[in-house]
C-alpha cells in the first residue's frame, strides 16, 4: 500500500497498528480546500477489520478541519461508510481516504452540520459510540 | 514504515520488471485480511474469502463483506482452485520476485524477456525445480486435491512390509490376478480365476487397509453455532467445558469464546491441511491474549452505537446512588479505623481477603482477636441459634477447640453490619463456634462437646448450608 498511494493522499506515521495519519488534499480546484492540507487520524480497534477504524480530521496549526456539511468542526466525520452499520472488512486506509478526498470533492458548501456548535461542546462520546442518522445520500 | 516493507505485498511488485504481478497478486488475496487466502471459501454470491475471516464476518454482520448480501456460514463452500492458484503462486513468488527485481536494474528490451518467459513453459519449469528443493509441499498437496487423499502411500508400504511376513504364514500370490490367499487353496482357485483380484485374504486387505485411515480423514464434524440467548449460564459453561475450551469469565466473554472456537474449528474442518486440536487451542490462547481480554469492556451494550447513555444513567440512578455513598462511607470508615487503630485497616481486607486470617490465629483467644472475626452468620436467626446451642455445649467442655491457623471463610459482610468493635457476647459465642470450621481436625477433639452427635455432620453446619447434606454422607459411609 505504501509504494503507490493514489494522488493526493500520503502517509505521515504508520509505526504501530493502533494509530495511523494520512495527509489528504483535495486535487481539483475546488476553492473551499485549495491549498489545504487535512490530517486524518485512524484509530484501529482490535477486531479491525472486521470493525471499523475511528477516522476523524486532526486539526492542528497546519492543518485545518475541512468544511462540509458532514464532518463537525472537532473533527468528526459522519459517513456511514465509517459507522459499523456501513462498514465493510474489505475497506482499508486506502479506500476510507479516498472516500473522503471524493466527499470533499464533490461538495461546494461551506457549511457544519446543523447543532455543530452543541455537539462540540457536549460530546463526550468517541465517534464510533454516536448515534448518527445517515440521510443525505448525495454525498 | 521498514516494519512494514518486511511484510510480503503485492506491491513489492511494482517497481520491477514484472509489475503487472501486482494484480495478479492482490487477485490472490483475501480482502478482508489481506493475506493470501488460507482455506478459501466462496459465498453464495460467490465471493471468495478465507474460511476464518469469512466466519468471523458472518459472525459479526451476516453480510458478505464485498457485496453487503446477507449469507450463512453454513453455505460456505471450499474454493479449491483458488488454494491451489495460491499455493502455486506463493511457491514460485520468490523466485520470480528475485528474477524481477535483477531485471528490472538491467536494460528495458532485457526486461521484456522475464515476462515472456513466465508467460511460456519456462514458469513451469521454474517453479518445479523451485518447489523439489524448498516447497516438497505443493506436490504433494496438489496431489492430495486431484486425488482427495495424500495418505494413500505410507500405508500402502506398510502393507507391503506386512506382505513380507505373510509368505511365511503359509500364503502365496495367483500367478494369473496377485491375489494373495493359502497355499492350498491356489489349485482350486486357478480354476476359477479369471485375472481379476479376488476379493479374499490379502488381497482384501491390501484394498481395505488404505481405506481405513480413510474414514479417520475427514475432518471431525463442524460445530454448530449456539443460540446464546437460550441458554443459561451453566449451560453455556458445560458446552465450553465439554469442548476443552476454557470456560471462566463473563458470560460476554464465554460467548466470544465460544463463537471463536467455533470458527477456528470449522475453518479447520474446511482446511485440506487440518491443524489439530492442539494447535487449534494454542491459536484461541493467542486470541485470547489479543482480543479475549478486552472483552469484559466492548461487547457490552453500553459500548454499541446506539446506546441510550441518558436513559441508563436515569433508569439506574438509585443504584449509582447508593455505590456512590456507599465508596464515601467506606472510605470515611476507613479513614476513621486508621486513625482509631493500626491494626484496624485489616478488617477492611478481610472482606475480600480470608488468607489474611491466619497472622492473627495465634492471638485466637484475645479479645482484639474477637473484632477480627468476621461474622458469618449475622442475621441467620436459625444458625445463630445454633451457634448459641453449641457454644453452651461447648463452654461446658472448656475453649480447647480452638483451632489455629485456619483460615476462616470470609463472610459475605454487608454496611448493615452493627459496629463491631464493642460487640461482646454474640462474637464470644462466635469465636467458640467457629472451631468447627477446621474439619481436619482429629475427630477425638470434638467428641467432648456432643458425644451423641454425628461429628461431621454437626461440624459443617457452621459453614455453608449445602455442606452438611453432603458431609452427613461422608460421615455415615465413614461409620
């Protein structure tokens, strides 16, 4: 998987099989992510892949969380394809980050999901304990 | 990242001569592990997994991973192609990879030349010579696919080595079929014999005999999957016992023990290469190690998704309530002993901690000696009253009954429990009671508190209700 990432997408730490970080950009000019690199942080269980991994957007001075009407601004994402419900074992780090890039690309709102603001404050649940409701299928 | 690199991939492929192995490699593979498939099966949607990865999914989702169809384990079906496509192709991998990889240094129309020569017969011939010095493996194992047997060969030396004894025994061959039969009986059967074998004597067993370990061959059966949700505790435990697999630990973690046994035993059924048993409880050990541990805290349902965390802490506030005063309390208890005596925070551990009891057995007679106790039968109006009985009986017969270094049950000692420091009489009663407890102690000694009574059965009253029918038994075989 190292020797030929797609475009766009780069390893930054893969020492152990806890916790990885992948850089993504967003190739196209797509003005809401031009230039911007994004930190996704995944998180593997110990029944991956049979589980999902917790991928949620690092944010650091570098890199921000990018806007969508789908990712909270602490960097959650709510995709289904991250959620047990929607996960599937033959997914890998390759496949979610370009999930990702994909969403990103496609989407022209600078927008945070509704209640983004509440939820920041009082969520105190790791990503794979919320109960999200996927509904917008153009994503 | 050097870690990984170590790890076999089908990218080592890509900057060689031959990077259009890469595909064909990943083809190879299983998705969900990635690793080149180990007893593959095929869906019902005909998608093609390892056995054990496939199970563990059904396990968790009963979707196919690829597709999201929903199938069963139980309509798995072995891929023997794909195992031997695998085991052909790991056998010559390294090979090739070395060739690719020099290849690829050298000039590009040279780099043209390997990839043909895979192509053609050549491979063939590579990998034959490859496998005759490093995988002796692969043929016979291809062998044992074409054939559904590899065992056929060693037994049929054995027989052959049974066959120099049997001349001696009096038999001979048929010139006309070999079949092999007494000596006396040839001229009669050469009249009948029409060159096929006869189905006697040794020629029977020469066609039986490969056959018998035959029916040992097939995999023990698979197991069945268990609905959990019918079965009680106990039961469970016995199904996990009756398996030879371990069976202590919450009943979440007994279950995902089981179910893993359960897939590791029918992949292993599934595998033309079956592991034994041995090596399949060695494998659960590791998984137990890996994942079996964290059990207590994932599978529970506090930990799924969709988890009403408001409504749980709300419909069982009463009981975080009252843990939470209860910690107080205790601490505040135990903070206040320290202070009031050094010893005192022993009383505290004796709770959870009986073997602590005998330091202090020497100092049985003493009344700090009677604070220590515990109280097994606070509240037991029917035991205590016994107790009372016995003390009586046994003041009467002097305190030698006592018996030293015992360790004394611990009992199940509540917050309710009066403050025991200045309870005088009902713990004298207590101490002189409790002698019994220690039933190695020679019979004679007890003699004088009731001479009429069977011993043994008055004895384990004072520990636990069940003991005595049980002991009462013993007692009588005994007398």
């Amino acid at each position: 998987m190292q020797g030929h990432l797609p475009p766009g997408i780069e390893l930054i730490k893969v020492d152990d099989f806890q916790e990885w970080l992948v850089d993504l950009r967003v190739l196209d000019s797509n003005p809401l992510y031009e230039n911007e690199v994004y930190r996704l942080k995944f998180t593997f269980g110990k029944n991956y892949p049979i589980e999902a991994p917790e991928v949620v957007f690092a944010k650091d001075a570098t890199h921000p969380i990018p806007w969508h009407p789908h990712i909270y601004s602490n960097g959650i994402i709510c995709l289904d394809l991250l959620d047990n419900a929607g996960w599937s074992p033959v997914h890998n780090v390759e496949s979610i980050a370009v999930s990702l890039q994909s969403m990103l690309t496609g989407n022209s709102k600078k927008e945070r999901p509704p209640g983004d603001e509440n939820f920041v404050k009082y969520n105190t649940q790791r990503p794979k304990d919320i109960n999200f409701l996927f509904h917008d299928n153009s994503v | 990242m050097s870690k990984l690199h170590a790890v076999e991939d089908p990218t080592d492929w890509l900057n060689t001569s031959l990077s259009c192995f890469e595909p064909l490699e990943a083809a190879l593979r299983c998705q969900v592990c990635k690793e080149f498939y180990d007893t593959p099966m095929i869906t019902t949607c005909s998608h093609t997994f390892c056995s054990l990865c496939i199970r563990r999914c059904f396990n968790s989702d009963g979707k196919c991973p690829t597709c999201r169809t929903s199938d069963q384990a139980d309509k798995l079906r072995r891929n023997w192609v794909v195992q031997e496509l695998v085991d052909t192709f790991k056998a010559a991998r390294p090979a090739a990879l070395k060739l690719a990889q020099t290849k690829a240094g050298s000039e590009d129309d040279e780099a043209e030349r390997p990839k043909r020569k895979r192509k053609l017969e050549d491979t063939d011939i590579e990998e034959d010579s490859f496998e005759d010095t490093r995988r002796p493996r692969r043929t016979r194992r291809s062998r044992s696919v074409a054939h559904g047997t590899s065992q056929e060969e060693p037994i049929e030396l054995d027989d052959s080595g049974d066959g120099d004894y049997d001349p001696e025994e009096g038999t001979t061959l048929c010139p006309i079929c070999k079949s092999r039969m007494k000596v006396g009986l040839v001229y009669a059967h050469l009249d009948l014999c029409d060159g096929k074998p006869v189905n006697n004597n040794g020629a029977t067993r020469a066609r039986t005999q490969p056959s018998k370990p035959k029916e040992p061959l097939p995999p023990a059966a698979r197991l069945p999957q268990l609905n959990y949700s019918l079965l009680k505790d106990n039961a469970l435990k016995k199904k996990l016992q009756d398996l030879g697999i371990a069976a202590h630990g919450s009943r979440a973690l007994i279950i995902r023990r089981h179910t893993e046994w359960v897939n590791l035993w029918n992949s292993n059924c599934d595998s033309s290469r079956p592991r034994t048993k041995r090596e399949l409880l060695r494998e659960l050990d590791s998984w137990e190690r890996s994942q079996g541990a964290g059990a207590s805290t994932v599978p529970s349902a506090v930990m799924k998704k969709d988890f009403d965390g408001e409504g749980w802490a709300a419909s069982n506030k009463d009981q975080f309530d009252e843990l939470i005063a209860n910690a107080r309390r205790n601490r505040a208890r135990k903070e206040a002993k320290t202070e009031e005596r050094e010893e005192k925070p022993n009383e505290d551990q004796i709770d959870s901690m009986p073997t602590h009891q005998p330091e202090q057995a020497p100092s049985i007679s003493t009344p700090v000696r009677h604070d220590e106790i515990p109280n097994p039968y606070e509240g037991n109006e029917k035991a205590l009253s016994i107790v009372r009985e016995k003390v009586d009986e046994a003041n009467s017969h002097g305190r030698r009954l006592r018996s030293s270094g015992q360790p004394i049950p611990a009992p199940p000692r509540d917050e309710e429990r009066p403050g025991s420091i200045n309870e005088g009489p009902p713990l004298d009663e207590e101490v002189d009671a409790n002698p019994p407890i220690s039933s190695q102690q020679p019979s004679s000694q007890f003699v004088p508190i009731s001479p009429n009574v069977d011993m043994s059965r008055k004895a384990h009253m004072f520990r636990l209700p069940e003991d005595p029918i049980i002991d009462t038994d013993g007692g009588t075989s005994v007398s």
